[in-house]
C-alpha cells in the first residue's frame, strides 16, 4: 500500500500547523484509521495503535488540565516515543507549550482544527480509505450514465471513446478515457478516476485530443465514479453464442471485488450510446427489483399453464 503525503491532508483537512519548524517533506501516512489516545494518556500502551493518525478531542484535553506538570510531562514522553504520524487537536483547542517542545525535539507534527472530532474524524477516514485504497490502472472507458458508472472495455479501436463522446453529448458525464485508475474503497465499492495526465482528454483516431472539459462544460466531467457496470465491446462473430434474454448475471472482477459485465458485439449500424443507455436503466432498473426476463419467463410459464 503506497502513502499519502502529510502536506495532501493538511491541505484538504484545512489543518493548522503547530510545529511549522518539523519538515514534512517526506512523511506520509500508510494506515486509513485514526485513534483517539485516551487509555494511553492514562499510561496504558498495551496494543497501542501508533501508526494511526492521533485524535485529541475535548475529553482528552480536559483530562490532561488536571494532570500535575510532571505527570504530563512523562506522558507526553511516552506518547511520543512510539513515533506516531502525527497529532491532531479539534475543536480550537490547543496544546501546551510542553507538548509543542516534546514533539519538535521527536520531529513529531501537531495540528488544530476548528471542527468537532466526530465530523473531522468521519471526513478524515473517509478521505484516507479514497487516497490509500488498493489501486490498478486498466485500458478502459469510463462514464457516468444516469448515475451509473459504466466502464467500457474492449480492444483498441474498437470505438469506446466515439461511444463516450456520443454519451457525452446525449448529456451524461465523462470521468476517463483510455486509461482507468480503480481503487478499491470497501468490499462492495470501486471507485474509478483518470490519471492527473489524461484528466478530462478525449483521444478520437483521425482527429486527435479533445478536450472535453472545454468544449462541452463542467457538467460533462466529473472526477470520480463507482463502477456499477462493465460492458466490453467485441467484434460480431456470427460463430458465437450471445445471451439474448439476460436470465443470468454474468461478472468481472476488480481487486476481489465483482461488477456485473454485459458483452456486446459490435457491427455496422449499431448505435453504441443508445445501448449503454439501455443497459445502464435497466440495471437500474435491476436494482430497484424489476427484470424484465425474469417478467417474461413469468409471462412464458403463465402462458403454459393456461394453455
């Protein structure tokens, strides 16, 4: 698992350093969790999770006002030799000048901010399991139909960003084009996005780049999207056998975790974006507990009984 640089979550966590003195050039953080060190101001290290982002609130800072200063100064001591990331102070509260010395002399950060602690530490690891999730890169497109995340897959040439544009146009969101960078955020989500390099580009054979950000919008981009629905276009092939009721899921998998994926053969006179559409409502559709085969092979099993 790669890391997060320390300078990216005090940009977006809108922090304030304490300890402008400590270089964070190379410090990053490698762990999606927090912890609020309570048991361990008490003196109580046992399974103590140092790698973790430290969370002071108030009930901490109020239980070290009452501590003695020489109490809290081999506290500070402790707490600090386990080489944790960093420290954060919520709710505008802020250290002692004892704790900012202890942690400069152990290259320690500290930081304040004014949000409550549950806010901030629900935003921080929600940030954290984005940024450190597991990440892959795929040859793929990526878009947003109706608020379904479908990642087009398919051989090169074989006309995902002609599809992508013509969705574009039909007023749905392009994420990214060529290539797909998935990271897996829980067991059952995979968000996509485009790489920094490629973000908003649109490669079209005989025409070049196009910036699809610039000429169509904002409303046509978007930076990241969960992935619902993977379909991969193949080449006709009349030898092939093609679902053409849907009675069965079929899936791909991402990172152990599975996306229905829709097969569909290409041929001269088919219109790609109406069929992305179609099969992005209707697995909405799926969702919200109606499928039409199944309705049919209803309809069919009513049919024989009658009959």
């Amino acid at each position: 698992m790669s890391g997060v640089k320390m300078s990216e979550m005090v940009e977006k966590m809108n922090l304030k350093n304490l300890t402008p003195d400590i270089d964070m050039t190379e410090k990053c953080l490698t762990v999606p969790d927090i912890n609020r060190p309570a048991l361990q101001l008490t003196g109580y290290f046992d399974h103590f999770d140092s790698e973790r982002v430290q969370v002071i609130g108030y009930v901490e800072y109020t239980y070290l006002q009452t501590l003695p200063i020489e109490q809290k100064k081999k506290i500070y001591k402790q707490l600090l030799s386990y080489k944790i990331p960093c420290l954060v102070f919520t709710t505008e509260i802020f250290p002692d000048e004892e704790l900012l010395k202890q942690a400069n002399e152990t290259d320690t950060p500290v930081f304040s901010t004014e949000q409550k602690t549950s806010p901030f530490q629900a935003e921080l690891i929600r940030w954290l399991n984005v940024e450190l999730a597991p990440c892959i890169s795929i040859h793929g497109v990526l878009v947003d139909v109706y608020g379904v995340g479908v990642l087009i897959m398919g051989e090169s040439g074989i006309g995902k960003s002609e599809a992508a544009l013509e969705l574009i146009k039909r007023g749905h969101r392009l994420v990214t084009d060529d290539v797909v960078e998935i990271r897996r955020v829980s067991d059952d989500t995979l968000v996509g996005s485009a790489p920094d390099i490629t973000k908003h580009l649109i490669e079209l054979r005989g025409i070049g780049i196009v910036d699809v950000k610039t000429l169509f919008g904002v409303q046509s981009v978007r930076e990241t999207q969960a992935i619902d629905l993977v379909i991969t276009l193949e080449d006709w092939n009349k030898e092939k056998e093609y679902d053409r009721l849907g009675l069965e899921e079929e899936y791909t998998e991402f990172l152990g975790n599975k996306v229905v994926c829709h097969s569909i053969p290409i041929r001269p006179g088919r219109n790609l974006a109406i069929i992305v559409e179609s099969a992005s409502v209707n697995h909405r559709q799926k969702q919200m507990g109606y499928n039409a085969a199944q309705e049919l092979y209803r309809r069919v099993q009513e049919s024989l009984t009658r009959k």
